[in-house]
C-alpha cells in the first residue's frame, strides 16, 4: 500500500513537472507570433482571434512586412497540443527564411518554398506513412500597386469586390509530406 501512494505521488509530481513546461513553451509560442498591433498598423479594420484548443497550440498566424508588401497568413498545422506546436515552429521559421533569406515575394512561390522545407524534415523519417503539415492561406497586400496576391493549401480567400462577396479556393493538396508532393505546385492569384 505504501509503494501505490508513493507512485500515486509521483506520477502527480511528474503531472505537475509536464503541465508546468508546456505552459512554459506556450510563452515561448506566444512570444515569436506577430504583436497584433503591428498588424493593425498595416490592416486598422483588422482583428486576430486567437484560442488554442490546448496549452500549446498547432494553429498560428503570421505576419511580415518588406519592401511596402505586407505578407499575413492563417495556418493549421497537423494536430493540435505539443505536435501541432512543433510543427507550427518549423512553418514559422521556414516562412521567414523564405522572405528574409530566399527573397522570395509572391505568396504561391513562398508556399512552395514551405512545402520543401516541411517535406524534407518529414523526409528525412524512416517512416514513409508520416503525413503531418499543415493548411494555410497566405496573402500578400501590396498597396502601392493596389494589388492582393493569394496562395493556399486548401484554405480558401474570402473577400468584397464591388459589394460582392467572392471566394478564392486554395490548392486541393496541404503543404507538407503527402504522397505524391514532388508534382504539386501552388498556384498564384491576383486580386
């Protein structure tokens, strides 16, 4: 009876050690998304909602600015919790080495970037069935030119044009290791 209470104990201790370090990735998480005011600086009728349905979470959005284009994205990583945030770190990065280290400006290009970068750390796996990636829809607001680009994978645009209400579909395939990935290629759209 000693020995249950004392592993009853510590399994509750270790509880405890794991809750509190996935409420400490969340801060680190949190800390490298884009602050909402920067993003309503550039878009001021803009809003972001936000809301993880664990500690962590494998949805993010993202945000950057270069050269007066303005680049947003909503992404849905695979899964949800501590895998889903694992991944929503590597298209995180992976979408700022396109723009800051690939120069890459036109959202479909930039999927496509993405889509190499997640498919060759899932490749690299000695399992061939790993299909984990994510959906995103990216756009890029050029207000210069008075111009939005548009890539995704499978999340559509949804826009006004004259009072009318207009859907963009995204790509048919996820960004990210599926059968078939070496074919695909993100289409760009004009707005």
């Amino acid at each position: 009876l000693r020995k249950r209470k004392m592993f009853g104990y510590d399994v509750l201790l270790k509880n405890i050690e794991l809750t509190d370090s996935i409420a400490y990735a969340r801060h680190i998480q949190e800390a490298i998304l884009p602050l909402r005011k920067e993003i309503e600086k550039t878009f001021p009728q803009s809003f972001v909602f936000f809301r993880p349905k664990e500690i962590v979470s494998g949805d993010f959005y993202w945000y950057h600015s270069r050269n007066n284009k303005h680049y947003i994205a909503a992404v849905d990583c695979t899964g949800h919790g501590v895998p889903g945030a694992l991944i929503s770190i590597l298209g995180y990065n992976s979408l700022n080495q396109a723009i800051n280290d690939h120069n890459l400006v036109h959202p479909s290009d930039i999927l496509n970037y993405l889509n190499k970068s997640v498919s060759s750390v899932f490749n690299h796996s000695e399992r061939s069935t790993v299909r984990d990636g994510m959906d995103i829809s990216l756009c890029c607001v050029d207000y210069n030119e008075m111009k939005v680009e548009y890539a995704g994978a499978f999340n559509p645009l949804y826009y006004f044009s004259n009072g009318v209400f207009k859907k963009i579909k995204g790509n048919r395939f996820p960004v990210g290791s599926y059968h078939g990935s070496d074919n695909k290629v993100f289409i760009n759209h004009e707005i």
